[in-house]
C-alpha cells in the first residue's frame, strides 16, 4: 500500500515533459520582445540625447524682472490731486501727484520783487559811475584854479600887494582841491570794479537775484510730481490730503517694455552656457502656445544663497551638499512683450540652446551697461525760468 502510495506521488511530482516543452519558447519569446523594447528605448534616448537633449539646459525655476521706479518728493507739502492709481497706464511726463503750493507762490513771488529792485539797483551803479566821472573833471577844474590863483599870488608876494597868510590860504586850497580829486578817482574807481566787464543783465548781483527766482520756481515746479518713466503705477501708498516728507515713497511705476527674465540653473548646468545663446521661454500665464525669444545678456555675481537675507552657515558639523543655483539675465523681445505682456514676478519655463558657443564664457563677461533715462521737467522748467527772468529783467531797464 505504501508502495502504491509512493508511485503515485512520485508520477505526480514528475514535470510533463510536454507542458514544459510548450511553455519555454513563448517566455523566452515575451522576454525578447521585452528586452527588444527596452533596447528601441535606450538607443531612441540615446540617439535624442546625442541630437538634442546635451544641446539644451532648461529650468523652470525661472521669474520675469523688471525695474521698479519709486515716485518719491523732493519736498514737504500737503497732497491735493492724485492723477494716477493702481493699474493705471501712465506716460513719462504725465503728473501723478499735486502738492499744496500757497507757499511756493510766495516765495516766487519774492523772488520775483527782489529781482526787480536788485536791476533797479544796478542801474543805479552805472548812473552813479557817470555821475563819478563827472565829479573828477570838476575836481580838476577846481584843482586847476586853485593852482593858478596860488601862482599868481607869489607872483604879487614881492610888490607887498600880497600877504604871506593868503599864499598860505592858496596852498591850503590848492592842498584841498587836489585832495578832493583824488578822492573823486578813487570813487570813480570803486564804482569801475562793480560795473565794469559787465552788463545789467549779466551784473553778479542780478545773476544772484535771477538764481534765487530760479530755485523758487523750481521748487514751485516740484509742486507737482510726474511720472519718471512710462509704465504701469503700482503700490500707490498716497492720499488726498496727507502730508509727505521728502523721500517718501508713494507710489512705483513699473515699465513693462523693458522687462527680463532671471533663470535659477544648477551650477552644473552653466559649464555649455554663453553670453548670446538663445533662450526658448514659455510663460504659465499664456501656456506654451506662446513662445518668447531671448538671449543670455549676463551672470549674477552670487549664487541666491548669497544675498539672501538669512545666507545659510555651511560651517556646521551637520554639513549636507546643496546644489546651488545661479541668476542667469535672459534679455526678452520688446516686440513679444507688446503682443504678450507680462508682469513682474511671473513663473517662466527657460530653455537655453547650446549649440552655439562661440560667445565668451559667463563668468568672463558681463551684461552691457544700459542706460536707465528718466524725464526730468528740469529743461521745460529751465526755459521758462529765463523767459521769466528776461521780462522781468527788461520792464525794469526802462
């Protein structure tokens, strides 16, 4: 019986031959097919990372910059126009804020008086130096007849016609009147080295009077604030009615056709980098229907780490390495930028093709220098100071 057991076992145990024989060729089929598919991935990977891929660095790690104007006084007053509010488009020159300007009118207004009394003035020099001069050729003339009566008395002194006391008295006159022209030239003189070399226009006491009126108009000028730039106004902070100080901040322009876009990448990613190469940039805002053209202009000096406002202490016992990023300035098309605005702060998806290489390293050259131009009603204020100056100027020659 148990005989019977152990056979029957054992042909239970033994593998079928056949099964076996079936199923072998299909795994190994399955396993082809499968190591097929994964060798088509690996060389179609490959083949992509030789054409395309270890030509391109992308990050999306990546936010528009741009800059941030500060519309700020240059002195005190009390606020009673505002122009301008949040998301309003402005244009540079376009008056944002008006101040309170009652003393600023006073002040011109005195200035104004005393430039008038300051050419009345100087007109008076010049009438009193013709005066001086006149006043020498009477001393002369008196200087001349004093001289000729004492000649004539020591020509009488020896008849005894003459007495000594009055050839004394003749001196003493011919002493006087010569005195007398002397102190004529020198007020002559002195009335010279104030108007001489000069006009009554371009005198240095009206030129102090016509600066005078000149910062007091100015300052008047400043009674407005203009928008610096044109762009979009932001963080308006002012009221009607407030009362700022100078240097005040109230409200930010933002110029939204001059905008760039700084990519964080990895240290390892910027070996291929150069200044020039073109960047492919897609914005979360549009989607990656639109696409922006830029180039790399530049290379931040530190990584963000480094200016941040807590920089991390590496100087730890506990010490783990942390790939950081570096800024990279990407340059935007302003024609893209009318056709697809963007904002400050906004999420960007860079990708930079690195085919081209013949531009200088990042860390060997820098951005260009660009020149931030701001309006300045400085020129406009300037010209009507002197035609301000020229009439007033002119109804007081008369």
């Amino acid at each position: 019986m148990s005989t019977s057991t152990q056979t029957s076992n054992a042909s239970q145990i033994q593998p079928n031959p056949q099964a076996a024989g079936s199923g072998s060729p299909k795994r190994k089929k399955i396993l082809m097919s499968i190591g097929a598919v994964f060798s088509v991935a690996a060389i179609g990977w490959g083949a992509y990372w030789a054409v395309f891929s270890r030509f391109s660095e992308e990050t999306d790690n990546a936010y528009v910059q741009g800059n941030v104007v500060q519309v700020t006084p240059q002195l005190a007053g009390t606020v009673t126009k505002i122009f301008a509010d949040d998301t309003n488009l402005v244009k540079a020159g376009q008056p944002l804020v008006a101040l309170d300007t009652a003393d600023a009118d006073v002040a011109v207004a005195q200035a104004e008086a005393q430039l008038a009394q300051t050419v009345r003035e100087v007109r008076t020099l010049y009438a009193s130096q013709a005066q001086s001069g006149a006043n020498v050729s009477v001393r002369q003339a008196e200087l001349a007849r004093a001289r000729d009566d004492l000649a004539r008395r020591k020509a009488l002194a020896g008849t005894g016609a003459i007495s000594g006391e009055e050839i004394r008295h003749a001196e003493s006159a011919v002493t006087a009147a010569q005195a007398a022209l002397e102190a004529a030239r020198e007020q002559l003189a002195s009335g010279k080295a104030l108007t001489e070399g000069t006009s009554i226009e371009k005198h240095p006491n009206v030129q102090r009077a016509a600066a005078r009126l000149q910062e007091v108009l100015l300052a008047q000028s400043r009674s407005t604030l203009y928008a610096p730039v044109s762009g979009e106004v932001a963080k308006r902070n002012v009221q009607v009615g407030q009362r700022i100080d100078p240097g005040a901040p109230l409200m930010a322009i933002v110029p939204l056709d001059q905008l760039w876009v700084d990519a964080n990448f990895k240290e390892s990613q910027l070996r291929e980098m150069r200044i020039g190469q073109p960047v492919t940039l897609t914005s979360d805002v549009y989607g990656s229907n639109v696409k922006y053209e830029g180039k790399i202009v530049g290379l931040a000096a530190g990584t963000g780490s480094a200016f941040a406002l807590l920089p991390a202490q590496n100087a730890t016992g506990n010490w783990i390495k942390v790939v950081q990023r570096v800024p990279v300035r990407i340059s935007l098309d302003p024609k893209q930028l009318a056709e697809h605005p963007l904002r400050i702060g906004l999420s960007m998806r860079a990708e930079v093709d690195l085919h081209n290489q013949d531009g200088k390293p990042l860390g060997e050259a820098t951005a260009p220098a660009v020149a931030l131009t701001a309006y300045g009603a400085a020129d406009f204020v300037d010209a009507r100071t002197r035609q301000r100056i020229d009439t007033i100027v002119a109804a007081n020659l008369k």
